[in-house]
C-alpha cells in the first residue's frame, strides 16, 4: 500500500494479497479498499507487529486496517461465501461504502423480506476514548468486609418468625 507520495505506508500479508487475487480471477467482482491508520498506546517496551515509536516514556503501536467491500451478483454470493470459508475467512457488514446497493451476505441468517441496503446498515460506531487506570484497586478486597449487617425488622410479607 502506497500514499499519495507513493512511500510504501504498508505491506499487506502475501496470504492476503493472493486470497484477493484469486477472487478476482475466480468471479467478476469490484473491491473497496480502504486502509485506516490505527495508533494505540502501549505499554512496556516490547511491540508486537505494527510500527513502534516513542513518545515520552510511552510506546506507540499503529496498525493499518484494511476494509475491503465486495461487490457482484447476487447468483455468485454463495460461492464468494463458501470461498471465504475454504480461506479460514468470514464476510461482515459493510463498512466505508462508496456505494449504496441491495446487501446480501451469505455468512448472515438473513430475511429476504425487505430489501436491505449497504448505506442503511453502515456503521455510525463512534470509538470511545479509553482511559488507562494506573493503579488497579483489587476487587476481591472491596467485597471483604469484616464489618457486620446491620440488622433489620422482619418485613411484613414474611410470616415465619426469625430465630438467632
């Protein structure tokens, strides 16, 4: 993957590029590419995979997240979903749509009653802004407590008297 200076930014897994290759070649079908940066803050010193940078005495991790939409026939849909299968792989709803058509996924239960859309199912997911405790109180001391109940009176549904 390539930006707009065509630097490489990413280089996607060999097993990636020739499912997506095959599947073109397989049936005649459009893709949607969209590749979206992902930084996470990491701690410790170790990062696995992605692309590690420091800021402070915090290390980053990024990733890039390839979306890819599969466009066709609805006749071919089964056999693209068995193919993703064969490939360990599970189509999911749409994401980033350049393009509103009927929807249909093979790897769904689905109802053919209404016609669905790929724009009425789009994602209006906002991520949340997560923040880090530094000091994790432990649970299991907060339920121990030595102190005892207080007791209250027999409520007055409760007709067997409470012995000590």
């Amino acid at each position: 993957m390539r930006d707009n200076t065509t630097l490489p930014i990413a280089k996607l897994p060999q097993r990636t590029v020739t499912i997506l290759r095959n599947l073109m070649a397989l049936c005649d079908l459009q893709l949607f590419c969209l590749a979206k940066a992902h930084v996470a803050k990491a701690h410790g010193t170790k990062v696995d995979g992605g692309v590690a940078g420091r800021k402070g005495n915090r290390q980053m991790k990024s990733e890039i997240i390839l979306c890819v939409n599969v466009y066709g026939p609805r006749d071919i849909a089964d056999g693209v979903g068995e193919f993703f299968t064969q490939c360990g792989m599970h189509l999911q709803g749409p994401e980033h749509c350049d393009r509103d058509v009927l929807y249909y996924n093979p790897h769904l239960l689905w109802n053919d009653e209404e016609p669905v859309t790929t724009l009425s199912l789009a994602s209006t997911f906002t991520p949340l802004d997560i923040e880090q405790i530094e000091k994790k109180p432990d649970l299991f001391e907060l339920l121990r407590n030595e102190e005892p109940l207080l007791e209250t009176d027999t409520p007055a549904l409760l007709s067997t008297t409470l012995h000590r």
